[in-house]
C-alpha cells in the first residue's frame, strides 16, 4: 500500500506540537527534575540544595521502612488485582447468564464506577466506622473486633476491600462484553462435547477470555499501584503513623509531608523505572495478544 | 446409530410464540432426512430441540430406545455441525476433533487412532497442528465434520452447514456429506433452505413451513406431488406455475377467458392449477396462447417467462437457438397438471 507523506518537515512538526507540549510540559519536565533533584539534598524550607550524589538512592536501599512498604505494597496489589478480577469474573459469568431484567442488573453492577477513589475511600471510612460502620459491626458478630486506623492489619483489610470494591465494575464490564463475544455456537458445540458446565468453563470461555484478561490485568497492577492513593489517604486520615502505606503515598509523605524532597524524589524515579518495565511488558503482551479469528 | 422417533414434539416460546407445532415423525436407522424450508419456518429450533440446545416444550423425542427429553446435550449421543462450523479457536485441529471424546473417558491411544482415521478420511492429515483461523473455510467445514465423525454416535445433526461456502465448494462438500453419511451408516438430520440440497442429499424430505411440517416425502413424492402450494412453490427451481383458476368438475378449468382440460370428474370451485415449467411444451399451434416476456438462458435450455391469461407463467423450453415469437401456443399435458384447492392450498 502507497502511504501519503508530507514534503516537508514542519508543517508535520506544527501538527504535533500541541501534543508534544502537553507531554513535555506535564511529564518530561516534572519528570527530569524529579530526576534531578533525587541527586540533591533539599533545604526543607527551599532556600538551597547540595548534591550528594547517589546518597538518597542508598539511603532508600538501606532503609528498612522503605523495604516494608515496598513489600506491603507487592502484597497490596497481588491481592487486589487478584479480588478484583477474580469476582468481577464471577459476577460477569453470573450476569451472562441472566436473560431476564439482564439490563437493569448490568447497569446496577456498574454503578460504582462512577465513584471517584477519595469518595470511595470515605465510603469505606463509613462502612468501616467504630461506632456505627456496618461492616465494622457485623466483624464484631463474628468476633472479629475491627479498629480502622488503630491495628494495622485491620486498616490494610479495609484497604484491600474498598480499592476491590472499587474497580469491580470496570473489570466487569470488559469481562462481560469478552464473554458476549464468544460466539453462541461454539459454546454449544461445548455444550454436546462436554457435559460439566465448569469443566466448558476452564476448557473453552477461560482461553477464549484470556485476550480481555491480561489486558485486565496490567491494568489493574497499574491501578491497584498508583491508581488506590485516595482511597489509602482517606481511610488512614491524612495519619500514616504506624498504618500501613503504599511506596505512591511514601513519595507523597516523605516529599510533602516530611520536606524530603530528595529522597522522595529518589523514591519516584524508581517508581518510574516500575512503571517503564510495566509499560514494556504490556506493549510486549498487547503486541503478542493473541487473536483468535 | 439409532433411529429416532418424535411425538407430538412443539416448542413455544416464553412470549407465547409458538414456533414449532406440534409434530409427530420418526427417522429410520441409517436414514438422512432434511428439513428444508424458508427462513423462520422453524426447521433450525426443531434440529435444535433434538440437540437439547432449545427445551421441548410438550411431546416425547427419543433417540434409539430413550426418551431424552430431559437428557444433556453431551448425553444424547448426539455430533452437530453449525453453520459457522463453531470450532475452538485456540485448540488445534487434532485438538478439536479430541474434545468430546477426551470427556467421554476414551484412552489416549483410542483417540488419537480415531483423529487419525477421521483426518484420513477428510483429507486433513497435512492440517492436524494447524489452528482454525489458519484454514479455508473449506478445511473449517471438515474438520467440524471431523469432530463429529470421530465421536461415532447414533445420530448426526447438521444446522446449514454448508451456507458460508462458495457455490462449487458447496456441491463438492454436498456430495463428500452424502457419500460419508452413507458409509458410516449413522442416521442424521440435515437442515437447510437450499432447495437443491435437500432434493439432493435427503432419503426423505420435511419441508417446514410456519413451524408445520407440511409434507414428508422422498424426493421424488415431493416433486411429483407436493402436497400443497406452498411446497409446489418451494421446491423446484424454477418454481411450479400455479393459475389461479375455476374448474367445473367436468374436465374443464377456467382460466381467465380460456378453457383448459384436466382430469375429469374431481372438483368443482376455485382451484391454483400447477404445472412445472419443464413439462410445458411449445407447439406449433392450437394450445394455450402465452405472451411471452424475458428470456432467461440456463445454457442446455432456457427460461421463458410471460403471462398466460395475463397470469404469470414460466416454460423451461429447450435451448435450440430458435427465434420466437411475442405470442407461443403451449401444450398443458393434462397428466402433468396438479389441482389444489383454491383457498386452503391443499392438494386436490
């Protein structure tokens, strides 16, 4: 095929620029001086810097609260991505299987997509309640005496539970619309070859969603990563104390709240060079993404 | 192989549609039936009934000696071809046709004999580790003959399978169908639209009309004596010629302003008077004026098309490259003509 191309260079350039500003103006800029001053010890009250070298890199290596959150993190997101899609997986084959009112049941699953993370997070902050959350009582029913903000496995439960809870709907609308593509017959051929209807399940839907699944799932690494701050900064309050904290909100809490500005820094770029890696691996998956046609 | 045999089967839809009447037919072993009939006419929910793909909503099936009617589909003993051959598109070829028998507990060995028999016989040896979007549509359609094939059960079902080829792989595939069906001996039901096919391929034909069987007959019953209008004018291409028409029950039909002879003594009333354009002969003179309109030219012969009485009208003539004039005398054999009733439709 014959591609149009452009004689000359700028009118191509002025086309772009727009686009390359905005890239420019809110991600290399930020992101070269967040670069830059991870090299720098700032004067917390901004009236200089020295550069120390590698030394905010060091220190963070070395710092076992950075190794704690970082390891609170992996397990964060683990379970997160695997709550999420696993029950909007359920909830999306339960729901294709209904004919009836099938409209008003999808509609009323995707409601809480529409909830932004802080609201989300003080949603929670009410479900999860001392004296009143309904959550928080029902626990209690079962002997489970549930103190958000004050044990730390608790306040980590009801973190896990509301950024699930939150992104149920989106995985639920991409697994329900891949398991309407499936096509009618080749799941009845499934129907007259096998007749467990879980074993069809992981036989024939599985694979056939396996496309939607791991791009779900690169989504959701990234959502349960970054994606979660507001729902972390509201259910501890604005006290990350002894709570446990993901690395985003350490960046937050050590260049905002403590004045590190270098060592927070420090901690974005490396952030940065996760997010690089993730993004790698996605293209590498998404290129590879298997079509079955 | 097994013969099957329906009672009063029917199926009506939740909403009160009722798209299967009740029906009562049975299929003898080894015998290919096709239910042929216009689209929404019901053929395909009644192949899918026997399937255990649509419920039965009254009436008792069985298949050999057992009532399936509550049985799974996987249970019947039962292989489908669908019309967009519904192969699993991440499993290979070898792997598709391996399905159902690897859920039914056969040994390894067993199943990989049965694939290879199968390819062998369809000719999809070169393709066994091949994916499906990696195959014509052609080589699609085998291997879901494959996958069925290879289960070896009492009964086949094929739902339009050969709609999504092109036409001179349609007839190729027809024929291999056919020749296969007969050497394995299993019973099935084939459902299509396509006339041709059924006449064809079928031991006997259903044809289906608004969800009623309105005739079961071998080919040759069909075309010879359709049982109705609906079915003179559904099966045969062209179409028989039905003129409308009064008879006086003396051997004497009334068309418009002409008189034509037909069998003595039967019926007196409205009647459709059908004959099929291959038993119309052009004579010299002295028949049944026909102003004659387009030609159609089939090569070894050709279609007139024109109007007798101001009636449409069609005569399959033999191509002898013959001028002919706007106006031709046609001979009606009285022995070709059929008489069905003028208002209900049925065969007189």
């Amino acid at each position: 095929m014959k591609r149009a191309g452009f004689r000359t260079i700028s009118l191509p350039m002025l086309l772009l620029l727009p686009q390359l500003v905005i890239i420019g103006i809110f991600f290399y800029w930020p992101a070269g001086w967040a670069i830059q001053s991870s090299f720098y010890l700032q004067d917390p009250f901004g009236f200089g810097s020295t550069y120390v070298g590698a030394e905010n890199y060091t220190r963070l290596a070395g710092s076992s609260e950075y190794r704690k959150v970082a390891w609170f993190t992996l397990i964060y997101t683990a379970l997160v991505t695997f709550l999420s899609l696993g029950i909007a997986l359920l909830l999306a084959v339960k729901a294709d299987k209904v004919i009836r009112g099938a409209k008003t049941y999808r509609t009323l699953l995707m409601w809480v997509y529409a909830v932004a993370p802080p609201v989300a997070g003080f949603l929670g902050l009410m479900f999860f309640d001392q004296n009143v959350g309904p959550i928080t009582e029902f626990l209690a029913g079962l002997g489970w005496d549930f103190k958000l903000g004050v044990n730390s496995f608790d306040t980590a439960t009801a973190m896990v539970m509301v950024a699930v809870w939150k992104q149920i709907p989106v995985n639920f609308i991409f697994f329900l619309s891949g398991l309407q593509s499936i096509p009618r017959s080749v799941r009845e051929a499934a129907m007259i070859d096998n007749k467990s209807g879980t074993q069809r399940f992981w036989d024939i839907t599985f694979p056939l969603l396996a496309p939607t699944a791991f791009f779900l799932l690169i989504i959701n690494i990234t959502y349960a990563l970054f994606d979660t701050f507001g729902v972390v900064d509201t259910l501890i309050k604005g006290e990350p104390g002894n709570n446990p904290i993901t690395l985003v909100y350490m960046v937050f809490r050590d260049g905002f709240r403590g004045g590190d500005l270098g060592g927070s820094s420090a901690q974005s770029v490396v952030l940065m060079v996760l997010v690089l890696i993730l993004t790698i691996f996605q293209f590498r998956l998404l290129e590879r993404r298997i079509h079955y046609t | 192989m097994a013969t099957v045999s329906v009672t009063n089967i029917s199926k009506t839809y939740p909403n009160g549609a009722q798209a299967v009447h009740p029906a009562s037919f049975s299929i003898a072993d080894g015998e290919l039936i096709v239910l042929v009939g216009p689209s929404g006419c019901g053929k395909s929910t009644l192949l899918r009934m026997v399937a255990g793909l649509e419920d039965i909503t009254e009436g008792e099936l069985r298949i050999g000696d057992r009532v399936v009617n509550e049985v799974e589909p996987a249970e019947r003993d039962i292989a489908m071809v669908f019309q967009n051959y519904a192969l699993y598109p991440h499993m290979t070829v070898a792997k598709n046709m391996a399905y159902g028998l690897k859920n039914r507990g056969t040994s390894k060995g067993d199943i990989d004999a049965k694939v290879r028999e199968a390819a062998e016989m369809l000719d999809l040896n070169a393709y066994l580790d091949r994916r499906p979007s990696q195959l014509s549509g052609g080589q699609r359609q085998r291997v879901a003959m494959g996958r069925a094939i290879v289960r070896d059960p009492a009964l086949f079902l094929f739902d339009e399978p050969l709609s999504n080829l092109d036409a001179k792989l349609r007839n190729q595939m027809r024929i291999e169908i056919r020749a296969l069906q007969r050497r394995l001996g299993t019973t099935a039901m084939y459902v299509t639209h396509d006339q041709v096919e059924a006449m064809t391929m079928a031991d006997r034909i259903f044809v289906l009309n608004a969800g009623r069987i309105e005739q079961i007959g071998t080919p040759s019953e069909i075309y010879r004596k359709p049982a109705s209008t609906f079915v003179a004018s559904f099966m045969g291409a062209p179409p028989m010629n039905l003129l409308t028409a009064t008879t006086d029950g003396s051997g004497n039909a009334q068309v418009g302003d002409l008189s034509i002879p037909v069998a003595a003594g039967s019926h007196a009333g409205a009647v459709h008077l059908g004959i099929r354009p291959e038993e119309v002969t052009v004579t010299a003179g002295g028949g049944v004026p026909f102003q004659l309109g387009l030609i159609e030219e089939l090569g070894a012969s050709r279609l007139l098309h024109g109007k007798i009485a101001g009636q449409d009208f069609t005569v399959n003539a033999p191509n002898d490259d013959a001028g002919l004039a706007d106006t031709l005398s046609l001979d009606l054999p009285t022995s070709s003509l059929h008489l069905f009733d003028g208002a209900t439709g049925q065969r007189l």
